[in-house]
C-alpha cells in the first residue's frame, strides 16, 4: 500500500472520545475537501474524499457530533483522476452545520481560514486539525532526498491556518503557492516522523521509518564505494606519473645510478599502475611499502639534481596533463 494511503487508513481508523477534538476534526476535514453550495436556495456542504473509509468516518462524526445525516455519493475515477472519489454530502440543515463547525461566520458569510475556536484550541486540537487537513488532502512521499508531507489547501488563509496549528504542537511547516495551488510543506524527515505521531499514524510511521533507514544505510554505502573508487583512480594516476618520472631519470641518470635504485625504478617503469605495496611484493627479495617508496624518492631527488647541474629538463617534464587526468 502506498504511503499516503496507508496514513490515511490508519488515521481513519483512529478511535477519538473527546468531542472538542473531534470538531476540530470534522472542521478541517470540510474545510480542506469541501464546499458549500446553495442548491434551490438551500446551503449544501459537499465534501469529497480519496478514500471511502474516511468519508465513512466523516459521515459518522457529523451524525454523532451534530446530529446531522449525510449521504455518501460514489464518483468514478476518469481522465487524469485514478480511482473512485468518495462526496459526503449534507443537503438537510446543511447552513446549520456550516456555521456549527465553522464554516460560516455568525453573519452568515464563508470562513476563508479556520474557525477562531480551532485556531484557539488546544495542542490536541491542533492536532486534530492536522489529522483531517491530511485526510481530506494530503500526501506523504516514500523518504530519500525528495520526501515531504504535504497538504493541498483551499486559499491562502488556510495554508496558514494550517501552519499555525503545526507552530502550536512544535512542528516546523511552510506555506507555499506552486502554480497558484496553496500548499503546506514539511520536507525534513525527523519532522515529518513527529508530526505521524502526533496525528496518530504511529503504524504507517514504523513503515516509514524502516524504509527511510534503508535509503541512508543505501546512501551511505553507495558514497563510500564512490569513495573507494575515487581513491583508487587518483592513486593508479599517482602511479603512472611516477611511473613516468622515473623513466625521465633512468635517462638523467644513464650509467651513474645506482643498481638499487636502478632496481627500483625498473620495477616502477615495468608496472606503472601498480601500489607501492604491490611493488614490494613484486621486488626479489620482497621488499617494503616504505623502501621502495624511499628508493624511488631518492632515484627522483638525484636525477633532478643532476638535470639542474646539467641545465635539462627535470623527471617532472615528463609528466603530462592527461596522465593527471586520465
């Protein structure tokens, strides 16, 4: 099941006693999927939802709360729209529940954001706020780089609305406008885990969680082989350059090398991607990571010396840029 999804039924199933906390609810879910409509000069509250155990819930609240019926109207999925929507629709008292729950003002006039005694509630308010604004239109992205919990809202005034319930339980959320859609964003992922629990999805959080560890744990170790690989090419880079000096100063040197050092400059010259650790295994007798190193250095040192005396191009011309590069 899809991470969205699995909140949203989650949260639907979520067991809630306390009345206030309830409203607070019922008034986030109208407000962030429905509408009023007047019909026949009546005021109509529509409300449509993604998933029918959420309308079901909605459907339920209002008659156990205000006393009001609803009837559930199923529209099929077409066009760009996959599956079933779900309308919960209250034609009977429709203006009195509007102005219960907050949707209209004691002048009768709509409410852009959310009703004072919502905006004014308790934590456990704000967080019933959170919860139907989710249910009615969020989204929870699989984690990684690009995760985010995100609320779809009606108008500016209710995005934020919205960020101030989120301020008042301590979560960080932005409102934004992204092709003249209202939004509230969380992208950061120990947020976006405390906001779940404060909703109350505290199962789809562990899924959420397990998966989150495995992307870093991926993350991590994909960097590190990036890292490996990244110190091998500049050490078999490293190889070759040398590789190429010391070849400049067997020719510097001509028959005033030493043998040992003429030994291990051979051995340089013969394998030239090879690690000074190889080079010392390859030596006979073996030799040392340190005593190949130190016999090259000082092959280097006493053909550059002698190409300053002699006025030549030292064992470093023979390095070239695409060498460093390769």
């Amino acid at each position: 099941m899809a991470l969205t999804a699995a909140v949203k039924e989650e949260l639907s199933r979520l067991d809630i006693k306390k009345s206030s906390v309830r409203k607070a609810e019922i008034s986030a879910l109208l407000r962030f999927a429905g509408g009023l409509h007047i019909i026949s000069g009546r005021i109509v509250i529509e409300a449509e939802v993604d998933s029918a155990a959420t309308a079901r819930r909605l459907r339920v609240a209002i008659a156990e709360i205000y006393g009001h019926q609803s009837e559930i109207i199923v529209v099929s999925g077409g066009g760009l729209r996959r599956g079933n929507r779900y309308v919960v629709r209250v034609v009977r008292d429709g203006e009195a529940l509007a102005r219960q729950t907050g949707l209209l003002d004691g002048r009768g006039r709509p409410v852009r954001g959310l009703p004072s005694v919502v905006v004014n509630g308790s934590a456990a308010d704000a967080e019933a706020v959170w919860r139907g604004a989710f249910l009615a239109h969020g989204s929870l992205t699989e984690p990684g780089r690009s995760s985010a919990l995100e609320v779809t809202c009606p108008g500016p005034e209710a995005a934020l609305a919205l960020v101030g319930a989120a301020r008042r339980i301590d979560i960080a959320a932005k409102a934004r406008e992204v092709r003249g859609i209202d939004r509230v964003v969380i992208r950061d992922g120990d947020t976006i885990a405390a906001l779940l629990i404060r909703m109350g999805a505290h199962e789809t959080l562990l899924v959420w969680e397990e998966r989150r560890m495995r992307k870093e744990v991926r993350a991590t170790a994909n960097r590190l082989a990036n890292f490996d690989d990244a110190n091998l090419r500049r050490s078999a880079q490293a190889a070759v350059a040398a590789g190429a000096r010391v070849d400049r100063a067997l020719e510097i040197l001509g028959e005033d090398v030493p043998e040992h050092l003429k030994y291990a400059g051979e051995l340089r010259v013969a394998h030239k991607q090879a690690s000074l650790d190889e080079l010392g295994r390859l030596a006979d007798p073996p030799l040392t990571k340190d005593a190949i190193a130190g016999r090259i250095r000082r092959l280097l040192a006493m053909a550059d010396k002698k190409a300053l005396d002699l006025g030549i191009p030292g064992t470093e011309s023979n390095v070239t840029f695409d060498m460093l590069e390769q």
